[in-house]
C-alpha cells in the first residue's frame, strides 16, 4: 500500500512539474506578496520578498516564458493594487466596473512582462554578481515608462511601499524610481543567493548595501531641517460625492468650509487650503462668490487656496484659485496632468467610440507651472493625481517652490485602500524634494507631511477636519536638483550594459 501511495506522489510531482504549475503558483504568490505591501495591508517587506519570487522565476527562464509569468504576475499584483479604481465611477457603469480593475490591469502588467523578459535575457548573459542589478534596473525603468506621460499611470509604484520604512531615504537622492530599484536589488540578491546556493553573493550585496545606506543616512538634509514657522491649516470639509455636484451643495460646501476655516482662526495661519473642487462653480464666472471667498481671506489676513473649475480659451479646467491676503485673485493654477479617460480624453477624435466615453469630464490641460508667493515661503500647486508625476513636482521645485500645496478629492475612492495609497504617494513626493508638504484632502486624509516623510499631522477619512501646523524653508535633497530623468537614464544604461557584458566578455 505504501508503495502505490509513493508512486502517486510521485506521478502528482511529476505532472506538477511538467505542466510548470509551480512556476505559475509562485509567480502567483510573489505578485500576491508585491500587493501586500501597500496599504491597506501595508507590510512593506513583502516587496522585496515578490521581487524575490519573480526573479528567482525568471532567471531560469527563456525570454518568452519570462514575458508570460510576468503578465500573469503583474496582472494579479495591479487587479489587487488598482481594486479600488472600480469603486471610483462602478455606480455609472453598474456590471462593467470590473472591467475599470481588470483592463487597466492587463495594461500596466505589460511592465512586469517586459521586465521578466529582460531579466531572463540579462541572467543569460550578465555576469552572476551583476545580474541581479540588471534585473532591478530593469524592474525600476519599465515601473518609470509606465508611470510617465498623459497615459501614465504612477500607482503602485514599488518604492511607494517603503515610505515609512529606513529605505526611504533613498528617495532623497534617486526619487522613488531609484527606491524601486534598490527594493529590487534586495530582492534580486536573495534570489540569486537561493539560485546559486552562495551565501557570499548575499554577504557582499547586504555589505555592500548597508554602507550606501549609511551614508545616505547620515548626508540626509532631511535630518538637519530648520524648524518650522510658517503656519498653515488644511480644511476637510467631509461632502459625500454622491450629493456633491448636487446643485444645491454648493451653499453647503461654501459655509461648511467656511465655518470650519473660522476654527483655525485663534492660530493665526498664513495660508489656508480647501481641497479640490470643493467649491463645484466655475470661480471665472461666478464673480458675486469670488468676491465673498475674497472678503473672506481678506477678514483673516490670509492666503487662500481653494479648489474651483476655470474656464478660458473656450475650455474648461480643474483649477485651484488662489486669493492673497487682500482678497484678491492672485493666481489661478490649471491642472496639467489629468486621469485619463476620467477627465481628460487624449486624442477623443479617435477614440469618442468607445463605451462609456459620454461619461468623461473632459477638461482642458493646464500648460505652465504655478508657483505662488504666500508671505515668506513660495508654494507650488499639485491637484490630485498631479501628486503622484515625479517629473511634474520637480518642474515645481525648479520653477522656486519652497512647499508643495497638494488638493485632492479622494472621495471618489470611499474606505478602499486608494486614499490610503495616495497619501503614501505625498510622502514620497516630500522625501524626493526635501520639501514641506501640506495636504487638503475633501473626505481624508487630510495632513502636514515633513521633509522626512513623516505626517506631523493628519486626519481620519469620512470626516469633517482641521489640521494645523508649520511648514518651513526646504532642506533640500540631490534629487531635487536632478530631478527623474538622469536616475531613469542610468537605470537605462545599466539594463542595456547587463544585456552586453556576457558578449563582450566572451
């Protein structure tokens, strides 16, 4: 008896193998443990644990089994990471919002697939010790590829996951793109070391490894920043989206907002920020209520940042208006980078057959940088999903903003984990630059976030809420100066150097 149970087992071992189911599970489980690393589940040392998953997959891999795996994997990871997308419009779609997930999904794993090509190519023809650094190279440049343009879609960025982890402070010099690659480079050694059964391969890349980050550490300007002493107050005025568009919500919203303001009063702020769209009127146009949020300002002696629609040129745009202490419109800031297909519609002559496409906001792209004086400091404007566009923060901090006023109506996204990931993504964009950050969230989460990365204070969701707090003169960071492109060309020439040492050396 015994003997026929071993001879199933090991016929069972044998099918498993042949079919190559074990290499579907892992890839299964390692884009599993990728999600788990960002919140809601927030357990950021499961990133490198996925990456190790999938690297181990590939490296013994052809290209094109690699190419497969990897869409299957990066399916699973951005369907778990973007569930929250079909929660944004499913009440106008009904049955379909699982194809706001899914779709989406299939899209950007196209990243993972060619990142698993490209780190089987590389294991085939990199030397052992280098590989691992190829392969996180070219995990790091197709997360950048995919993240950058007017289709880009920034989300689950790999380095996001470590906002609140030491490794963050990588960001400081090489942005979240370089995070990646170093969240990548751990995992890739771990799995080389399984692969290779070496642990000195380990022991090198650990040593190596803590020695960057010690310096890091130490030359961090973060850690040095003067105290703050400029005072701002971020106001939630906690409208439901369901009733928010509503025709008669907008007295609501203006003497909600501005009953709420009244709270910071006795604090004295030097700049106030209501979230975006709060106010649902084109502000242009609606003079009799520009002037009353004037009148308001100027009876605080304040700085106003409210979020408002614009119109000009025959066009309409998500903006935020910006009233100086005198009650005057100092400036108008015209969102630049819009969700696609959601309120913007790239190239809608072409494409307005598609299902659904009546639904689309259609609003105009802002074209110039917005920096703004507010007393002391400059800030600098990022409506939304702006905030997660490394290369459009940085264009701020060149243009000479000293802190990032980040607007934001996350209601549309309810108790899923999309508030929660973008607020992860403000941290990043703090540690990046070296800048204050202060958040105006219309439902949550609502804060003040240092140059550390850390929220100094913030709010719960489904709330009404005032933060107050200081901001101050930036420290600073070496990727402010550079910005993204120089670390996503290196990431570039490592991948494309990978791909040729095992050649030339032969």
């Amino acid at each position: 008896m015994s003997v026929v149970i071993k001879k199933e087992r090991a016929n069972l071992r044998t099918m498993f193998t042949s079919l190559g189911l074990r290499d579907w599970i892992v890839a299964a489980a390692s884009a599993i443990a990728l999600a788990l690393a960002f919140p809601k589940f927030g357990v950021p040392w499961l990133a490198p644990v996925g990456v190790a998953g999938l690297v181990w997959l590939w490296s013994g891999a052809s290209w094109k089994r690699a190419f497969a795996l990897g869409w299957f994997a990066g399916t699973i990871f951005f369907c778990i990471s973007f569930s929250w997308f079909g929660y944004t419009v499913g009440s106008f779609v009904g049955g379909f919002a699982w194809a706001l997930v899914l779709v989406p999904a299939a899209v950007e794993a196209l990243a993972f697939a060619l990142t698993g090509a490209l780190s089987a190519l590389i294991y085939a023809r990199a030397h052992p010790f280098l590989a691992p650094l190829g392969a996180a190279a070219a995990f790091a440049l197709l997360e950048a590829l995919r993240s950058l343009g007017i289709l880009g879609v920034p989300f689950a960025q790999i380095g996001y996951s470590q906002a609140d982890t030491p490794l963050a402070v990588f960001a400081a010099y090489v942005g979240t793109f370089g995070t990646t690659f170093v969240v990548c480079a751990i995992g890739a050694y771990f799995a080389q070391a399984v692969r290779l059964r070496s642990n000195g391969v380990l022991a090198y890349a650990v040593g190596a490894f803590l020695a960057i980050w010690v310096l890091c550490w130490v030359g961090w300007p973060a850690r040095h920043a003067a105290p703050p002493s400029f005072r701002v107050t971020a106001v939630q005025g906690n409208i439901a989206q369901s009733i928010k568009w509503d025709k008669g919500t907008l007295a609501t919203s203006v003497q909600r907002y501005t009953a709420l303001t009244q709270r910071a009063a006795s604090f004295h702020p030097q700049l106030i920020v209501w979230p975006e769209t709060v106010m649902t009127t084109n502000l242009a146009s609606n003079r009799p209520l520009s002037q009353k949020l004037g009148a308001f300002a100027r009876s605080l002696n304040v700085t106003l940042v409210t979020g408002a629609t614009d119109s000009h040129d025959g066009a309409f745009f998500n903006a935020s208006f910006i009233y100086d202490s005198s009650g005057e419109v100092t400036g108008v800031y015209d969102k630049r980078q819009l969700v696609p297909f959601v309120e913007g519609f790239p190239a809608k002559q072409y494409l307005s057959w598609l299902p659904y496409s009546n639904l689309i906001t259609g609003f105009g792209y802002g074209h110039t940088n917005g920096v703004y004086d507010a007393g002391s400091l400059r800030f600098a404007p990022l409506i939304c999903w702006e905030s997660a566009f490394a290369d459009l923060a940085h264009a701020q901090v060149a243009a000479g903003a000293q802190f990032f006023v980040v607007s934001t109506d996350d209601a549309w996204f309810g108790q899923s984990a999309g508030p929660y990931q973008h607020a992860q993504i403000a941290q990043m964009r703090a540690v990046e630059n070296g800048m204050w950050v202060v958040r105006a969230a219309s439902t949550g989460i609502s804060g003040i976030i240092a140059p550390d990365g850390r929220y100094v204070e913030s709010t719960g969701l489904d709330r009404e809420a005032v933060v107050s707090g200081y901001v101050g003169s930036p420290p600073g960071s070496f990727f402010a100066r550079i910005g993204p492109s120089p670390v996503i060309l290196v990431l570039a020439l490592i991948v494309a150097g990978s791909l040729y040492r095992r050649n030339a050396h032969a």
